[in-house]
C-alpha cells in the first residue's frame, strides 16, 4: 500500500514520482527509532502533500529544480516545528483544533485534490486557481476529452473501489497500479495519447542538505506550522490505536519523532511525511504489531527505488490520480457532518465554513480559517462559562445548581453562586455583570452575594479589578460579598489588590452562607510566605 501511495501523493505534492520512494523510507525508519505508536505507518499523507504544494508552487515560480528543493527545505522545516512543539511539550496543540472544523477542513481539500485529479483522469489540461475556477475549466475543456486517457482512469477508478469494497484485504492500490503498468506496456497506450509517467531514475536517497536559502527557510516556516496542524491527525490516529491496544503514548514524543521523520525525508530529497490513517490501518489489519513492519516496508521500498524504478515507465498518469481520488474519497465525511447535525447544529456550521474557507481561499489560507475557527471557539467557552445559582439539598446539605436541582432549597436573602470553570482575565468581566444581573433580578434584593471560587486556583490583574468592581457596585446597593473556598494563593492576591480587608472570605460554602465558622482559611500565611519565597 506505501508504495503506491508514495508514488501517487508525489503528484499530488506536485513532484516526480521518485521524490515519494525517496522519501518514505528515512520518514519510516526514523519513527521506527523515536516514536512510540506500535503501529503507526509514517509515510506521505494527502493533507501533507497538499499543503506542500501550496506552499511551494507560488515561491517556485514554475522552476522544477527549485520546486523539488523547496520542497524538500518545507520538509526539514516542519522537522524543526514539530520537533521544537515536542521539547516545548505542546503535544496539547493536537486537542485545540476542533472535530467539526477539522473535518470541514479535509472535506474542502479533498474537493480541491479531486477536482484538480480529474484534469488528468479525462485527459485535460488541469485548471488554475482555487476550487471553483478550477472546476470552471474542468467543465469547459470536457469537449476535449481524451478518451483513451478517460477509458483507463474511469476503469481504474472502478477497480479501485470495486476491490476496496469486495476484497477489502486486498491491496487494490497496488493490484490497480500493476495492471495498470502492465496493461499499458503490452497495449502501447503512450502511442495512444494517454500520458504516461515516463522512465525514472533510480530512486536512492543521497542524504543531503537542499540548497535553499535561510530566506526560503523563513519563507516556508508558516507552511511548516500548517504541517504541525495536520500532523495531530497522526497523533490521534497513534492515540486511538494504542488506547485499543491497552498502552500509552506520548504526543509530545510523537512531535519529535514526526520530526525526525521529515528531517530524514528532507535529507533525502523527498517531501514532507506524517502518519497515514490509511497506511496504518492497513499495517494493522495486515497482523502488524510493532514498528518492526515499517522497518521491513522501507526495507522493500528501498529496494524497489534501486531496482524497480524503471517499472513505473508505462505507469498512466490516469491511474495515478484515480489512486488519488480514491484515496481522498474518505475526506468526504457526510455521515460525520449528519452526525454533527444531530449533536450540535453549530458544529456543522463550523464544518461549513472551514469548508468554504478551503474551497474560496485555497489550501493555505483554509487551513488558517480552520485554526483560527478552533481558536476563536476555545476561546469563546472559555470566556463565557456557565455560572448560576445554587440550592442545598434538606436532607444530606449538599450544594448543587438550582437549574438541575429545582427542588432544592435557596437561601433567603443570600444569592448563592458558583462558575463551571476557572476565573481569569478572559472572562471576569463576564463573570462580574452575570453576578449584578442576578442582583438585578432579585426581588426583593439580597444581603449579600456568595460566591464560591473554587475553581479558580489563581487570580489574574484582570480578575481582580472585576472583584474590585463588584464590590463597588454592591457596596453602592448595601450588599455583601462572601468568597467562599477560595486557595491559598488567590487569598494572596486578593490581599496584595487590598481586597482581603474589604470581602469577606469563608473556607466553604455552608460557613460562608451561615455567616460561621474563621473568615480565612487555615494556614493562608505559612502559604503567602511560601509564594513570596
């Protein structure tokens, strides 16, 4: 299956089919060494080599010997992003970027792979652009169709999914890819007009530094953290299998690992490698149960670049991308997005629009729109959490939420209230006007404000200026405010900010609520020296 697969996402990385069995043994067996998945398969992925060619295709300026070298620069750029996300231990980087976005984001791409393969399946000039000047060509040049060319990709089309769904342990990439050859060989069809790969030279890695500038570097560095983005597809494929397989794994380790990988690849005049779902789950269904299977597959595929090369001579470029659009066929989530429609309508509006971003914008710039999708999400449930007011149970005491506990008592008096989450300076401001609209629709109005911080185990500037604020307004409305539970260093603070004098702060709710029990926690002191030290 990697071989292949190496030899089809080389076109899709906009390079010669020798650059992918160059690649992939350095990426295979450098993940081999560092990582710690049994069965991940490092290898070219689609997403990868698409964003590759992104990058480099508007700096290359049409220059082939600069195309490769730029791409191979890419490759060893992204070695140093992931392997500095990995020593910076940011393998959290892998859970910000959302399910929904990202499944947008690979249905856009696999639209604009697809749509730029079926140039070469009809046999057409492919257009230019992003997705819908493309397709806009596409459907123009139809009556230009070469049929020849069409007949064989239609067909390897067919047999491509024919096999996958009848014979699924067959590796129908490689079956496709040897008729293909073969058939191609004994028909001449290169006299026929179908166009063929044509002869290759050995394809042997001779590690080597590319001959790119440090501005080209800089050049690419953005593309390269686009790389580390789509590269947690890697970790969460690693995840899942070792979490079905009762063991752990790392994902910082996996950064740095995915980054020798494409050090390696770069080094050997390839292009940039992550870890293929499909190349791993066919290692693993194949009875793969350490990395000693990459091991032997870049074993046989280096012998495949010394001495088979030349095979690939008659391989039509049709087959090619009929590989391709089979291969990205499983970006093509429809029953993900339904899923996401009967969760969450909105997670399929995030879906929606990294999807247009992908098809309007272009490969890059989706994959900006998406990050910053995740981003502004994360950061928008984090400044508006939840807070409401709470009731005690009559029979244990027990505090809950009144909004899912309606039966339990509130205090006369007293507005009882707790944040789902931790205070800070995204979301104080918030916190602060929630709490006076409570205030604000509390007939008759209340004594005093309880609010419980357990949650927050530090206070930021931000934070306490809204305390600070809070005050103010109650003590205009003669209404107490009671912190309860709250740790020891965000007594610290509070004291640092002058507000220890003027709240009144109790270690739990039930001292705070019946105005009993010290007015500070035991043993704040011997913490605030401790945090001075």
């Amino acid at each position: 299956m990697v071989t292949p697969q190496c030899v089809a996402y080389a076109q899709i990385a906009g390079l010669p089919p020798q650059a992918g069995l160059m690649a992939a043994p350095g990426a295979m067996l450098a993940y081999a060494w560092l990582g710690r998945s049994r069965s991940l398969v490092v290898s070219a992925t689609t997403a990868a080599s698409a964003l590759s060619a992104a990058a480099v295709g508007p700096i290359a300026h049409g220059d082939v010997a600069r195309y490769a070298t730029l791409s191979a620069t890419l490759a060893i750029a992204s070695a140093a992003v992931l392997a500095g996300a990995g020593l910076l231990r940011l393998g959290g980087v892998a859970d910000l970027v959302s399910k929904p976005v990202m499944t947008g984001f690979l249905f856009g791409l696999g639209l604009t792979i697809t749509a730029d393969q079926l140039a070469s399946v009809f046999g057409v000039k492919a257009g230019s652009g992003n997705f819908f000047p493309r397709v806009a060509d596409l459907i123009g040049d139809l009556g230009s169709t070469q049929w020849p060319t069409f007949a064989v990709g239609a067909t390897s089309l067919v047999l491509l999914l024919g096999l996958r769904r009848l014979v699924p342990r067959v590796p129908g990439t490689l079956v496709v890819l040897v008729l293909s050859i073969l058939v191609s060989a004994v028909l001449q069809l290169s006299s026929h007009g179908v166009d063929v790969v044509g002869k290759l030279p050995t394809a042997l890695p001779h590690p080597s530094f590319p001959g790119a500038s440090a501005r080209d570097f800089l050049d690419l560095l953005p593309a390269a953290f686009g790389i580390m983005l789509v590269s947690t597809e890697a970790v969460g494929v690693a995840r899942a299998l070792a979490s079905q397989q009762q063991y752990s794994i790392d994902a910082n380790r996996e950064l740095i690992a995915l980054g020798g990988s494409n050090l390696l690849a770069g080094l050997s005049k390839g292009f940039v490698q992550s870890g293929g779902a499909s190349q791993t789950a066919a290692a693993d269904a194949a009875g793969g149960k350490s990395q000693l299977a990459s091991a032997i597959a870049a074993g046989l595929i280096l012998l495949t670049g010394a001495f088979l090369a030349p095979l690939f001579k008659d391989l039509p470029q049709a087959t090619l991308a009929a590989i391709v659009i089979v291969a990205v066929s499983g970006f093509f989530r429809v029953d993900e997005l339904l899923r996401f429609a009967r969760l969450r309508r909105s997670a399929v509006v995030l879906a929606a629009v990294a999807l247009v971003g992908v098809l309007a914008a272009g490969v890059l710039p989706g994959l900006l729109i998406a990050a910053a999708l995740s981003l502004m999400l994360v950061v928008y449930r984090l400044s508006r959490p939840s807070l409401g007011t709470l009731g005690r149970d009559p029979g244990t005491g027990e505090w809950g939420r009144q909004d899912r506990h309606p039966d339990w008592a509130a205090t006369p008096g007293i507005i009882v209230a707790r944040v789902d989450g931790p205070v800070f300076y995204a979301n104080s401001l918030h916190v602060k006007e929630r709490l006076l609209g409570l205030v604000a629709e509390s007939d008759p109005p209340p004594r005093a404000v309880v609010l419980e911080l357990s949650a927050s185990a530090d206070l930021d500037v931000e934070t306490l200026d809204a305390l600070g604020e809070l005050l103010d307004e109650l003590d205009r409305h003669r209404i107490e405010l009671r912190l309860a539970s709250v740790r020891a260093p965000a007594i610290v603070l509070l004291g640092r900010a002058g507000l220890k004098d003027r709240v009144r702060i109790y270690p739990s709710l039930d001292a705070a609520v019946d105005d009993a029990g010290p007015l500070v926690a035991a043993g704040s002191e011997l913490d605030q020296d401790h945090d001075e030290q």
